[in-house]
C-alpha cells in the first residue's frame, strides 16, 4: 500500500474503532466456562467453550440483568446446514436471525435471512460464512436508530421514526413487534437446531457514543419473495387467532 494511503486510512480505522469505545465498558455474558445468570430447560450445554443447543427444551434466556435501552451487543455464532435460531434483544419482535441461508426456506427472502431484523429489515447483503465457520455479530441501538452488523459489515441501519421504512415497520408490527418497546432479556432462540454461540458481551451506550450513520441500502425482494412472505404472514396472523380462541375456551 502507498504510504500516503496508509498515512488516511489508518486515522479512518482509528475513528471508526473509538466511535464505539467511549462510554461503557464491555460486561461479559458468558465467559465460555459458566452459565451463571442465564435460564434454560437443560437443552443447552458448555460444549469447548461456546453455548450449544442440544436438545428440546427452549431459548437459553440471560436473567442476570436486562438489555439497557442504548447499547452495544456483539456476539459469535455458527451454525450447522440447514440451521435456524435468533437472537431477541428487545421485547416483542426485535430478532437478529441467525441462519444458514444456503439450506434454510427463510433464506430465500432476504426480510428473514441470517442478519435481518426478522421479517422488518432485509440486511444489504449475505456476508455470512459457511455452515461449521464462526460469524461476527453485533447489534448497536440508540434511540430510534437500529444497526445490526456481521462479520465486520454494517448489513442493518435505520431509523424507524424514518417515514420511508414505513412499511418495514408495519410489517413487524403485523407479527406482533412494537418497536418502542424496551427492556428485554437477552434471549438465544431454541428452534430445534444445532447452533453455537460464544464471546457474548454488552455494553451500554451513552450520550458521547457516535454511531457510523453511513447509509445502509437494503435488499430488494422480488415479487415472488413479497408474495410468499404475505401468504407467511396470513399464516402467521391465523395461528395467532386460533391461539387466542382457544385460550378463551
């Protein structure tokens, strides 16, 4: 590399590096010997230093504390063909899908692909690695601003106050999300598959934290993909009643 490049790019990777690294300092969730503070059903284990899925029993839920409402969360996941989980970190519907999106139906829209805000914002690319190879994660809220990150690229950034990301947000809000809600406990979804997780921190974010608001250009869907995911979320709104019914019986 030329040196008067190097002598630009190194202050750009220093700026973008301490824009996250001001107020709080990282608190670890799991330090790849323990499951104190987290909850499950015995279908989780320590498996080689990483959180691993083994069996029925539901999400592996952090009860130690709740997610602050401006924070930074930055994870590792892998996992297996055809494999499906989460990562909820606000109340409601607020889901980083973690996917394999080669072997998985949900691949096939990018509104639900590995890295989406699940069936809000499609990410502007695949940036995932191969099923067996670990991802970088990382979600980063402030306000109203929502970014979720993988393996180093900004795949999700918007403001959901934003009037053009309407219809993104009223498709969550279809599916039960209500983006103003905080509070959650950080939840790793159970969805019947292999899947690893491991590195898991939280950091809360203040008021002198800059967020990179570089503009970030979702994917397209195709007319195929939206008429597919409507008929989903006929489904899904089907389901829904027929639960509601039969709690009234």
């Amino acid at each position: 590399m030329p040196r008067f490049m190097c002598s630009f790019v190194i202050p750009v990777l220093l700026m973008n590096m301490l824009s996250f690294a001001s107020a709080g300092e990282f608190e670890i969730l799991f330090d790849g010997s323990s499951l104190e503070g987290w909850e499950h059903k015995g279908n989780w284990k320590i498996e080689d230093g990483t959180l691993a899925r083994e069996g029925k029993g539901g999400s592996l839920v952090y009860k130690a504390k709740k997610i602050p409402n401006d924070f930074e969360l930055a994870f590792e996941w892998k996992v297996a063909e055809g494999s499906n989980s989460g990562i909820y970190y606000r109340p409601t519907q607020y889901e980083y899908q973690i996917l394999d999106n080669g072997k998985h139906a949900d691949g096939k829209n990018p509104r639900t692909s590995a890295a989406s805000l699940y069936f809000c914002m499609p990410p502007s690319h695949d940036a995932t690695k191969k099923p067996g190879e670990w991802n970088q994660g990382r979600v980063v809220c402030k306000g109203t601003v929502i970014q979720h990150w993988l393996n180093g690229k900004k795949v999700v950034g918007f403001d959901y106050t934003d009037s053009k990301y309407a219809a993104e947000v009223e498709m969550l809000k279809q599916r039960g999300g209500n983006l103003e809600a905080r509070g959650a406990n950080l939840s790793l979804q159970d969805h019947g598959d292999p899947v690893w997780y491991r590195n898991i921190k939280l950091r809360e974010l203040g008021s002198e934290d800059k967020l990179d608001r570089s503009p970030v250009t979702p994917q397209e869907l195709t007319t195929a993909q939206k008429t597919a995911e409507t008929a989903k979320l006929k489904r899904i709104l089907e389901n829904r009643l027929r639960a509601q019914q039969k709690q009234k019986q």
